[in-house]
C-alpha cells in the first residue's frame, strides 16, 4: 500500500471522527444515520475520487470513516447525557451516576472518567483483537452460533433478576412487562411497520423513533422540572484507573459477538457478581463496553461477514468479503483507526466536557431540552414520517414506565433482544407476514 494511499486513509478516519464527534453531541442524531448516509453518497464520492484514488482503496477508504466516526460517537455521546439529560440506549445505565455527579459540581469529572473508560476499553480490545479473531476462526464461532438460542434468554432472565431488594419481586413483574411490551415495538420496527410510513421507510427504518422514543425523549420530558445545573467545582480530569474498563471489556466482548444483546444489557449481566460501588467507576465501566463492543463487532464482521451493528452494516456493505481473513493488511488498517480515533475522541470528549461545565452552569435547562425534544420530533417526523411519530409517542408512553415503576430502563433493550429471539426461532417470515 503506496503511502498516498495510507494518507487518503488518514484524512477519511479524520472526517469520520469529526462525523462522529458531531453525531454523539447532537441529539438524536445516531452514528448510524450518518453512516447510512455515507453509503448513499458512496457512488458519488467513487465518481469524484476515481481519477486521483486506487478503486480497490475506495471501500476501505469509507470504510475507515464509518468506523473512526463510531468509535468517537461511542466517546462523545456521553456529554449530553450529563447536561442535556438526553442519553441514548448505550448510555442509559450511566446517566443516573452522572446526574449525581453533575448536581455535585463534577459534571467535567463525569466526562473524563468516562472518556478515559472508552479510551482504555478501545485499547485493550484492539490488543485482545487478533488473539479473539483467531480463536474465532479456529472453531470458536461455530461453536458460539449453537450457543446463541440459549445465550440471549439466558441474558434476559439475568437483566430480569437484576432487580433485587426488599420489593424484588413486584419489580421482576415490572421488568418481564417492561420487556414484553418494548419487545412488541421492536417486532414491528424491525419485521412490520406503522400507518402513514410505508414507501417512505425501508424495513429497520423505524429504529430512529422507536429509541428516541424509548431511551431519549422520557429522560428529555423528566429534567424539564428538574431545575439548573449547579456551579461546576470539579475537575476535567479522570479520577479512576484502569480496573473498571478492563472489567467492562469482558461485557464488550459478549455484545461484540452476540445479536440484541446491547452495552447497557452486557453491563448489567457484567454488574451482577461484583458491581462498581461507585459513579466514577460505575461510568467508567459503562463507557467501556461501549467502545469495547464497537472494536469486537469489527472483529466478528472479519470472521463471519456479519454486521452487528448498523456502522458495521455499512461497512459490510461497502467492503463486501474485503475484511475477512486474519492476514487480512484492510482488517489491521482499520485496526489503526480505530487506535487512532480512540485517542481523538478521548480529548475531544474531555474539552467538551469541560466547556459544557463552563457554559451551563448556573443556568436553567428547561427550554433547551424542550428545544431538543422538539427537534426530535421534527427529525423524526422527516426521517419515517407520521408513523415514525407514532412510534415515537409509543415509544415515550413506554420510556416513562420505568422510573415511574422504581425499576431500571434497561429492560427496554427487550425491543432488540426479543426481536432477534424470535428471529432465531425461525419465526421471522410468519411475522413479516403477518404484520
């Protein structure tokens, strides 16, 4: 590979952090929309780079993009959990700790531990990449694919009997609901889909308004009487070390390998043995699988040609089978941008958490987060239409059930797992056809 090459490669994981950065700020806006987007302008960027670029580097090129912009998206969609009170699925586990730690003056601090969380989780799996890869290859993923039916309700019951206390079993009758009741949204997202929708969604294209509606906008409607933010005192750097990160990595591999099965589901199951005590730690650990997740799904797309998330979808489809294979030079490539937007997206994410501490303290959020609610809507409305806002008015009816229940909203990630379940029973035609 001609070093002009490997140059075009690094401007593109420098235009796909940038993308990510912005994707993780903005609410609403998903990694995965923008990746979408790429592909859709592949075949123009292939026309206008044709005469100055290889057309074998062309998919690897994209290719670097859409991963760089996860893996900083994967960074910088903390910031707004903890000052805009707008998480997204992967994030939703951590919010509660960095609301404490942001109403303690430590919004900047949250940031950090969380960025240092993701840095380290993105570097220990790129270290544990080729070791996974290879044992993937030797027999491992045959293995696991006979795994999976019993593995993915094995990890509902789990998240299920993650309530406990004194009232634990009034709350496992609220997480068994809560799961059922998402797992029938995701169904029609993922096989089916809404009045008023149909020719302007393809399949899958309700996603958007169904976790908006599940995961962002209840946390958006709550905080509007929730009052200022308090002065920030605190510090924009980590106060945690490595041990959390190195233990959520063990919940990125798992949710690297296994479909519907998300960061937040892997962080509880990963919690249930020995849980972090405190919100540094806990964050740091959330953060953790996330990244950590991100590489894996890599991993597992140059082993089975299988995308795991919908980035790596893109991926798939614009590399086709040019990621499989250990000795794959792509697959190291990518590698690399991966390393390499790691260390970006940790020192964007710390300077962006220190100027959100600066600019918002003091202040009333309320009319910015009804803003953001607003801008949701719309996004919403112009992306899948008036179903897509049906969906999204379901979708929040349900969001509210859990904080209003006294039980976690991780039993909302049901509209993934459920989904994917059922698919693995062969069900997936009787209810395409049905809905």
């Amino acid at each position: 590979m001609d070093p002009g090459s490997l140059l075009l490669v690094a401007y593109m994981m420098l235009f796909g952090s940038l993308i990510g950065s912005v994707s993780g700020l903005v609410p609403g806006i998903h990694v995965n929309t923008l990746a979408a987007l790429l592909l859709a302008g592949y075949p123009v960027l292939a026309s206008l780079l044709s005469s100055a670029v290889c057309p074998s580097m062309l998919p690897v090129m994209v290719a670097a993009a859409v991963v760089s912009a996860s893996v900083v998206h994967s960074f910088m969609d903390f910031v707004p959990s903890v000052f805009l009170g707008s998480p997204g699925e992967e994030d939703v586990l951590s919010v509660l700790p960095g609301h404490r730690m942001l109403m303690g003056g430590k919004g900047a601090e949250a940031v950090a531990c969380s960025a240092q969380g993701s840095l380290v989780g993105a570097a220990a799996a790129v270290v544990l990449a080729l070791p996974v890869h290879l044992a993937m290859e030797s027999g491992g993923w045959e293995t696991l694919q006979r795994h999976i039916p019993f593995m993915l309700p094995a990890c509902l019951l789990l998240m299920i009997l993650s309530e406990r206390g004194d009232s634990a079993p009034r709350k496992r009758a609220w997480a068994v609901s809560l799961c059922l009741a998402s797992g029938v949204l995701g169904t029609v997202t993922m096989f089916g889909s809404m009045p008023a929708s149909a020719g302007m969604v393809q399949a899958g294209g309700l996603m958007l308004p169904m976790l908006a509606g599940l995961f962002g906008m209840p946390a958006l409607l709550i905080s509007l009487g929730a009052g200022g933010v308090p002065v920030q005192t605190g510090s924009a750097l980590p106060t945690v070390d490595s041990g959390p990160a190195l233990r959520g990595l063990v919940a990125g591999l798992a949710v690297g390998w296994l479909p519907g099965v998300t960061s937040t589901a892997g962080t509880v199951v990963a919690s249930l043995g020995s849980p972090e005590r405190t919100p540094e730690r806990f964050i740091a650990m959330v953060s953790s699988v996330g990244t950590a997740a991100t590489v894996f799904a890599l991993v597992t797309l140059s082993v089975a040609g299988r995308g795991r998330t919908g980035t790596m979808l893109v991926v798939s489809d614009v590399m086709g089978d040019g990621l499989r294979g250990l000795d794959n030079p792509h697959f190291a490539l990518l590698l690399l941008c991966v390393l390499a937007s790691a260390v970006l997206g940790y020192l964007l994410t710390v300077r962006a958490g220190a100027f959100f501490a600066r600019a918002l303290q003091g202040r009333d959020l309320w009319r910015l987060n009804l803003a953001i609610a607003l801008f949701l809507c719309v996004l919403v409305l112009a992306v899948s239409g008036p179903g897509g806002l049906l969906m999204l008015v379901a979708g929040t009816c349900l969001g509210l059930l859990p904080s209003a229940a006294g039980v976690g909203r991780v039993h909302l990630t049901g509209s993934l797992l459920l989904p994917v379940m059922l698919f693995y029973t062969g069900a997936q035609p009787f209810l395409t056809g049905l809905l």
